[in-house]
C-alpha cells in the first residue's frame, strides 16, 4: 500500500490545481472544494489566500495600482498555487481596462501557456481574441494607460497568429485565421491574407468557416488579375478556388456567386489565348504558334464571342492571309520564316511533333496537354503592346 502513496498525492495535487476559484466580498477569495489546499505542494497557503484577498479588495475599491502589485507578488511567490493563474487572470483584465493590450495578452498567455488546467481557459481565449479584435476595429493602445499609442498591423496579425498557436484545436482558431485575411484585405496586403485563408483551408478543411475561405481566396487572385494582356497566372488560381467552392459546396448560400467568379475568370483566360495569338501572327509573323493559341480560345470557351472571333482569325490564316506588313517588310520585303523557326519561336521545337492538319476548322496538333503548357510559360514572358493587335473581321492583321 505504502507504494501507492507518492501516485495518490501527485492525483490529489492534480485535483486541487483544477478547483475553481469564487470571489465574494464578505467571504473573500475561496476555492472548491478544498480552500485548505491552495498550492500543489501546500507551501504558505495562508499568506498566497491572504494576498489574493488583498489585491481583490484594493481591485473592488478602485486601488488599481495596489492591485496589481498583490497579484503580481502573488505569482512571483506562489506560481504553482492554484491562485497563480487567476492572478494572471486579473492582471490581464486589469491592464485590458487601462488599453495595454500587449501586457494583457501576455498575462493571459502565460496562463495559456502554463496553466492549460485552469477552470476558465476558454474565457482566457477569448479573452486574447477580444484583444486582437479590438486592435483591428482600430483601438488604439495606451502607454503606461494614459498616452495613446499607434495602431500597429503586424502586432495585431501576430496576436491572431498566437491565439492559433496556443490553442490550435479550439472552434476560435479558424476564426481567427478568417479575421487575419480580412484584416490583411483591408489594409492591402493581399500575400498575408492569401497565407491565412490557405492555412485554414489546410488545418480546418471541415470548420463552418472554410467555404468563405475558399471565396475570399478566388475574389482575392481576380483582383490581382490585370488584363487578358499579361500573365494569367492568377486569374488560374482564381478559377481554381471558384471551382473548388463549386465542387465542395454546390448548395452553399453562394453558390451563384461563386460561379459567377468562374465565368468570369475562365473568360478572362479565353480572352488572353485570343491575344496572344493576335500577338504571335501580328508581330512574330508566326501563324503556327498564332493557331496554337486560337485553339487554345475556342477550347476554353466555346459558344462564345471569344470562340467566334478565334475561329475568324483561324479562317482568315487558313485563306493564305498574311500579317500587316511592318516598314522593315516595305524595304526589305517579308522575312519567310520557315516551320521549324516558328516552332523554335515557341521554344518548344523539339516539344509538339507531328504536322498540323488544315482539314478541319480547328487545326489539331499531336500534342499532350504538358506540352501545350510549355507555350503558356511562353505567354508569361511576352507583355505585348496594345498597338500592336489590330486584329477584326476583314481587316487585315
């Protein structure tokens, strides 16, 4: 039996730091249900109960300074009592009063931190949350409580970051990952708000907040989106979030929304094909690769205006077309470039085999869908000028 006893205290000293702790003005501090028992290893009770009802008394009576002396000696002299995190709990509380939100939210994180057994530690979560959400409705912070501070960014997303990491398993965790991508929004970081909404996509694939995140990552990559004149690399994430949404939640309230997002992105990429064929024929004078893209548009797109207008152009090349003649081609006469140099134009000659068929209304090239995307790294680098594309029914290019 005697074995037994060094496992029955550590249990019972268990028990003890887990009671809860009351305030009442007649009777003072007292825990439930051993009020005997203050510390895990019951060193000076009397005197850590005696400073708790010190400091609550001088808290009650307005003594502030007074209070947050008692509390802090109390931690200092008793940090394994079981008043040692509602010490913490009051500085906390205390200092959020005097908006000194970066001493509150580390009173409350070393109880996080240090005390995970403490009675109300998800009022300590929220309470941190509460500080990081004030901060980013534009609280300002006091110093020494009296002289107002700056409004900080980074100080308010690393708050959120902490809440996160100190308790990644709680419902407030996604939540504050959505308040750090909109936080970042609106003030035109859109880099930290993409990283917060993908974490949450990644960590909380199931919170009720994950649908939005997926929205708010294809609205964030269509506004980076410039024209169908550059690279398109976002307006393809943004499709890709849209897509997602659609696929994951098909019911959801913004459904229709979302797939309006896509339609509009998915044009946006048709758009760019078209272009960027106008660019190949117009000022390469490479009619292979401008087919190639026209291709690419009317795949993207079919039924369209855009898959109207590629066919035109695909037609107007079939007929032995060629470019507007540039003031080089007036005094030199026009350059034949043979196949192999408008394949090399591609950068991708040894890449697309086989002949081109102009047999049908859309020339089929014998390619993979990989070697396709060794052109579309192609049309990352080209920035062509709008001057450049002169391209409409019946005129010529």
């Amino acid at each position: 039996m005697r074995k037994y006893i060094p496992f029955l205290i550590f249990i019972l000293s268990l028990t003890r730091l887990n009671a809860d702790m009351v305030w009442t003005q007649e009777l003072g501090w007292q825990s439930t249900p051993d009020i005997a028992s203050v510390s895990k290893f019951n060193r000076e009770p009397l005197d850590a109960l005696q400073l708790m009802n010190d400091a609550r008394q001088a808290q009650e009576e307005g003594r502030i300074s007074m209070a947050l002396v008692g509390y802090r000696s109390l931690y200092k002299k008793f940090p394994d009592s079981i008043f040692a995190p509602e010490a913490c709990y009051q500085i906390g509380k205390i200092k959020v009063s005097k908006n000194q939100f970066n001493d509150a939210f580390k009173a409350f994180t070393t109880i996080t931190n240090k005390y995970p057994e403490y009675p109300h530690f998800n009022a300590v979560l929220h309470e941190k949350f509460e500080i990081a959400r004030l901060l980013k409705s534009g609280e300002r912070p006091k110093y020494f409580g009296v002289i107002p501070g700056f409004r900080d960014y980074q100080a308010t997303v690393n708050f959120y970051k902490k809440i996160v990491e100190d308790a990644p398993f709680s419902d407030i965790a996604p939540l504050a990952l959505v308040h750090i991508g909109d936080f970042a929004i609106s003030n035109y970081r859109p880099l930290d708000a993409i990283a917060a909404f993908e974490q949450l996509i990644d960590e909380y694939p199931y919170s009720e907040y994950t649908p939005e995140a997926y929205l708010k990552l294809g609205d964030i990559y269509a506004k980076m989106t410039k024209s169908p004149l550059y690279d398109q690399g976002a307006t393809k994430l943004a499709m890709n979030n849209y897509e997602d949404f659609l696929t994951l939640y098909p019911n959801h309230e913004d459904a229709a929304r979302a797939q309006v997002g896509y339609d509009r992105m998915k044009t946006r990429l048709a758009e760019s094909k078209l272009l960027m064929g106008d660019f190949y024929f117009n000022a390469r004078n490479n009619a292979k690769a401008a087919i190639i893209m026209y291709n690419k548009a009317v795949r993207f797109l079919p039924g369209s205006e855009v898959e109207r207008n590629a066919r035109e152009r695909i037609a107007y090349i079939k007929a032995g077309n060629l470019p507007k003649a540039t003031p080089v081609d007036f005094l030199f006469g026009r350059y034949q470039r043979s196949p192999e140099e408008q394949l090399a134009d591609l950068s991708a000659k040894d890449e697309f085999e086989g002949g081109f068929d102009f047999s049908h209304d859309l020339i089929q090239i014998n390619t993979s869908s990989d070697q396709e995307d060794l052109l579309e790294s192609m049309d990352s680098k080209i920035k062509p000028a709008e001057s450049l594309i002169k391209i409409g029914p019946n005129k010529e290019f």
